[in-house]
C-alpha cells in the first residue's frame, strides 16, 4: 500500500480528476473532501461490505423455493 | 421482439426487453451491469433480478411498500444526480430479499435499496434513519402461505 503523509489542507490525487482533501484531523477522527466525477460512487468502506455481503447472501440463499404468499386484507 | 437469456435457476427465459435493467454502477459488490427483472409467480409478491452476464447470478427482490408501511427512502445529493432530474413516482422501489426455511427468518434490505428508473438502476444506501440491512421481512403484514397463515411475532 502507498503511504503518503498530509497535513490539513493537503490534497493527493487519484489520477486526473479525483482529489482526496484533508478537512480536518481530530484525535483519531480524520475528515476527509472528496472531489470526483459523478460517475465516481463513494462508499464508506464498512458499509459496502455489509451491502455487498447481504447481495451475496440474498443471491445464495435463493435455491430455497420462495413461497407463494398472500396479504391478509388484501381483496380475494 | 423477446430476448431469450439463460438462467441456471429458470433455464432458458424468454423475456421482453422491457424488464432489462442497466446498473451503470452493478449492483454493490457483484459483477456485471445487466439484470432482467424476472416476474416468475404472480401468488408471490417476489421478483428476481436475473443477471445477463452471470446465469447463477439471481437475487430476489421485493416491493419494500408491501411489507413495510413506513419505509422511505432518501438519497444523497450525489445519488439523485446519478437518478437524473425530479425524482418522484416514477422511480420503482426494490429491496432484495434473503429467504430462508421459515418466513420469520426472511430478512429484506432496507439500507441498500434499488431504484429503476427509466430502464436503468442504482443501488443506493438509503440515508432515511432507521433503515436496517437485515429487517425482518414478515415483522409487521399478516400473510397466508399454502393454506396456512402466519403472523408476526
């Protein structure tokens, strides 16, 4: 992994168009600016994880038939 | 015109190029940016996202308003540009679904919904409060199955 050291206000760039900026660094808080193109989709990673595990999951547990179901309420 | 797509689940499906769903960013975490949205039993209220590129790729998914009265989803700035100009009703709403033996153990994701518009869809993480990634799917609608009925607690 590359280490790149910043101080607050510091950029680094990810190729032509991407800028990371350091906001602001608070203890072990570090708030990060992120300038990128719109079809650039930024996640926090935690939380990509946990989507990207629930599709998994959701595409896996599939071989059980789904049952037919019918609201109650619903007009017969 | 249909479009013929092979499917490991269903074997080889004849569809109509209507149900086909560009994801220009895929969906989190799997491959592949084509899926076919597949309605393959009208007694249940589940759909199945078939991938296009990936036969043994299918997720269920659901309408999340038939089973969650206060669901809601908002999105960040970032993703209704994605979405494109004024967002209203004509964004359909699917959460996807992960089955299980018992219906008490069927759980729907609600953090990270899919929006389809206009052909095309974005799985967004949904910024309404509240919004768990493994809620409980038969918690609140009284449902009948196979004669028998269920339901909740």
């Amino acid at each position: 992994m590359l280490r790149i050291t910043r101080k607050t206000g510091e950029r680094i760039m990810l190729g032509d168009d991407v800028v990371v900026e350091v906001l602001e660094v608070r203890g072990q808080t570090v708030r990060l600016g992120i300038d990128a193109p719109q079809s650039l989709v930024i996640y926090r990673e935690e939380i990509w994880l946990e989507v990207k595990r629930e599709n998994e999951a959701a595409a896996l547990a599939a071989s059980a038939p789904l049952p037919s179901v019918r609201f109650k309420g619903a007009g017969e | 015109m249909s479009l013929t797509i092979e499917s490991s689940r269903f074997g080889r499906v004849e569809v109509d190029p209507g149900s086909v769903i560009e994801f220009p960013d895929g969906l989190i975490g799997l491959t592949g940016s084509r899926y076919a949205l597949l309605a393959r039993d009208p007694d249940t209220p589940f759909l199945w996202l078939q991938s296009l590129e990936d036969p043994a790729l299918a997720l269920p998914v659901t309408n999340p308003h038939q089973f969650f009265s206060q669901f809601q989803v908002e999105v960040t700035d970032e993703d209704a540009e994605r979405l494109g100009p004024e967002l209203s009703a004509e964004v359909d709403v699917y959460v996807t679904v992960r089955a299980a033996e018992a219906l008490e153990d069927f759980v729907a994701n609600l953090k990270a919904p899919i929006l389809v518009r206009s052909g095309r869809g974005y799985q967004v993480i949904n910024q309404a409060p509240g919004c768990e990634l493994r809620a409980p799917l038969f918690a609140e609608v009284e449902v009948e199955t196979n004669g028998s009925s269920s339901s909740a607690c």
